[in-house]
C-alpha cells in the first residue's frame, strides 16, 4: 500500500479557514500535511488542498487568509456589506436520501439542472476566484472532486484532465445555485460534495489516512450517514484512519451558514487552536 494520504472535505467559507487553520496549528507541532503521498479534496477542501499540494506553507495560508477575513468581518458590519448565500433550496435537494446509486445519480442530476438554471455571476469570475493558484501546475500527488452538471455522473480531477488548476478548484467548489457550473474540456461542472461532503473512500489503497470533515452544528447525524460507510471501506482495505471533525470550540464559532464569510477569522483560529490539541493523536499516524 501507498503510504500517506489526506482528504478534505467540503465546508464553504468557513471551512476553507477553519481546515487552513487547522493545517497551520498541526504545523506549528511539526506535522506536514504537505508530505502526503496524496491529496485528495472536495469543494473548500479542493482549495486548501490545492494550496497545500503546490507547497505553500500553512503559516504563509493562514497570514494570507486571516488578512482577507479580517477586511470582510469588518465590511460584514456596513450598509453595503453583501448578504449570507440562501442555501435554502440547496438544502431541500441534500435533505433527500438516495436509496440507491441510480437514485443518487439522478438526484444529482437535478441539482445539476438546477445549477444550469442558476442566475449566478459569469465562470470566468468564478474561476478568478482561485487566482492563488491560477500559475501553478498541477500537482502530480493532488486531485479534487467534482460532478457533471448534465448527467450527474461523478468525476476524479488531476493532473490528466487536461484543464487548470484553478478552473478544476473551481469546478470543485461551484456550490448550485450560488456560483455558476464551470466548463471542463466542453462539459460543465458542480461541486463534489454533491456526491459526498467528504469523499474519503478515494483514499483506499493508502496505508495511513488523515480525514477530514468540517461537519457543521447539528449536522454530525445526518453527515455520519455518509461518512461512517466510507471509513468503514478504507478500513476493511486495510487503511489506518484518522478522522478530524469540529471541536466543540470551532462548533461554537462557525455559525448556521458555513458560506458564512464573516466568520473566517474566528473559525481560522479555532482551526489553529485545535491542530495544535489533535498533534499527538495525528504525529502516531503521520510519522
């Protein structure tokens, strides 16, 4: 088996700081989730994965990201300041349950018309978005997930794909109905997490695995329905799991809405606080 590998899960605005800050904290204790053999990420976690496979250090990220967050916390209090993204209808489709695969494709499917449908910004300033990574080749040990917005089929983005960094974070992270789907060799796009928030059983095959899911307040049952399958799969393959989740300190700044942007300073620092308490437990599998 492969040695190491770290997958990241979705989480919006708030994850992407908070699993910044959690790469950051664990960094700070001497554990470099840059080593992994892969990276594996799914819509916020393509992006700090993405981040942390180009080599960039989680100290650089966090100072990076903490600059951003601040000037937003700042102009959440403004007359001007934009709103928290309605994930309402989103919502109602990821509160359906496929009782199968042919289920799970087609309710993807539809999210995927109704992404189409969408009156969202154009692509393009989508993918500007990602600009952090838009002259970085592609990293041969990273690849992020997404799905196809016209048959909801599931694909495994890397550096064979054909398409850019940025626009294959991009396609990750097009959350429906907020961002538009994005065009990847003449089809388009969605989040991964349309498939699963987490996606951990792409890990299979390596022998030590660091897990991470951003499960937000009061979502721990109905996310554990899906995680719990895919752990048990890397296990029973032989895999050493880790899994990271919220603390209860990070639960308690992250709010009802992980698109939530005023909230990336606090859940930044949570995620720092609490890498440097989960060191010992993650040093015994990432040595």
């Amino acid at each position: 088996m492969t040695k190491r590998a770290l997958v990241l899960g979705g989480g919006g605005s708030v994850g992407i700081a908070w699993e910044t800050g959690l790469a950051a904290g664990l960094a700070d204790e001497g554990i470099d989730l840059r080593a992994a053999d892969k990276i594996v990420g799914t819509s916020a976690g393509s992006f700090v994965g993405a981040e942390l496979a180009s080599g960039r250090a989680p100290a650089e990220l966090r100072a990076r990201l903490m600059e951003g967050a601040r000037a937003r916390a700042g102009q959440s209090s403004t007359p001007n300041a934009l709103p928290v993204p309605d994930l309402t209808k989103l919502m109602d489709f990821m509160a359906r349950v496929p009782t199968s695969e042919a289920e799970a494709l087609q309710l993807r499917a539809e999210i995927g018309a109704y992404a189409l449908e969408a009156n969202t910004i154009p692509e393009e300033a989508c993918v500007g978005f990602f600009a952090s990574v838009a002259d970085t080749p592609w990293p041969a040990n990273y690849s992020c997930t997404a799905v196809d917005a016209l048959d909801g089929s599931f694909v495994v983005l890397d550096q064979r794909t054909g398409t850019s960094l940025a626009r294959g974070v991009a396609s990750s992270c097009s959350v429906p109905g907020l961002f538009p789907p994005i065009t990847i060799n003449g089809r388009r796009y969605v989040d991964g997490g349309m498939r699963s928030a987490t996606n951990f059983d792409l890990a299979e095959g390596f022998e030590r695995v660091v897990a991470v899911a951003v499960i937000p307040p009061g979502a721990a049952a109905f996310m554990a329905r899906r995680i719990d399958p895919e752990l048990a799969q890397l296990r029973r393959s032989g895999s050493h799991v880790e899994l990271i989740t919220p603390d209860a300190a990070s639960l308690d700044v992250f709010g009802p809405n992980l698109m939530d942007a005023s909230r990336q300073a606090a859940a930044l620092e949570a995620g720092v606080k609490q890498g440097h308490a989960e060191a010992v437990r993650i040093r015994a599998v990432w040595a």
